[in-house]
C-alpha cells in the first residue's frame, strides 16, 4: 500500500463497497491498522473540495474523489488496488483537502 493509490473499500453502510483514495503516508502502512481515506463517487458536483479522476487513474468512467468525504478506516477494510493518482494531481488532492477543512494554506495549491 502506497499514499495516492486507489483500493477498493468494504465500509460500513451506507457507503458499502466502493473505491478509495489512500491519504496516509506510505512508511505509516507497516505499523498502522487504521489509515486515512477519500471516497470516491461518481456524483460530481464541480466544487473545490473534489478531485476528478478516470481512467488514467485506473477506473472505469469519470468520477471524483471527493476530500469532505474523508475516514479513518481499518486497513483490514482494504481490497484489491485498482490504480494510482495520476501523475500532477497530488497538489489537486491537497488543494481540495485545504477548501475541505478550511486550511487557507493549502487552498493555494
């Protein structure tokens, strides 16, 4: 497991089985059972807290990660990898993350 891969994700209902964005740190997946994840959807809705993603990403049709949706959920709770973030889109996510908590620093990105 890597920071900015795409997983599949058994959670909890009501979002059920669903892809994820992985947040936390690469080196912390050796050590925690609980990581830090985005969902992703296929409701787009065009606002600064969302990231687009699609097939270069390794999915099947357009959709978005959507940063006010983010969980800390066991890692147990991960399935098969389905992509990564593509490459330049790190800098969307922490953007989209900083219009999600407020953080005026980030939202510059």
């Amino acid at each position: 497991m890597k920071q900015y891969e795409i997983r599949w994700a058994h959670l909890p209902a009501p979002a059920g089985r669903r892809p994820v964005l992985l947040l936390t740190r690469t080196p912390a997946y050796a050590y925690l059972n609980k990581i830090i994840v985005a969902e992703i959807t296929t409701r787009v809705r065009n606002i600064p807290q969302e990231v687009a993603l699609g097939t270069a990403e390794g999915l099947t049709r357009p959709c978005v990660a959507n940063l006010d949706n983010i969980r800390l959920v066991d890692k147990d709770l991960l399935g098969d990898r389905i992509g990564t973030l593509a490459t330049g889109k790190q800098s969307q996510v922490k953007r989209a993350l900083g219009f999600a908590l407020g953080w005026e620093e980030l939202k510059a990105l």
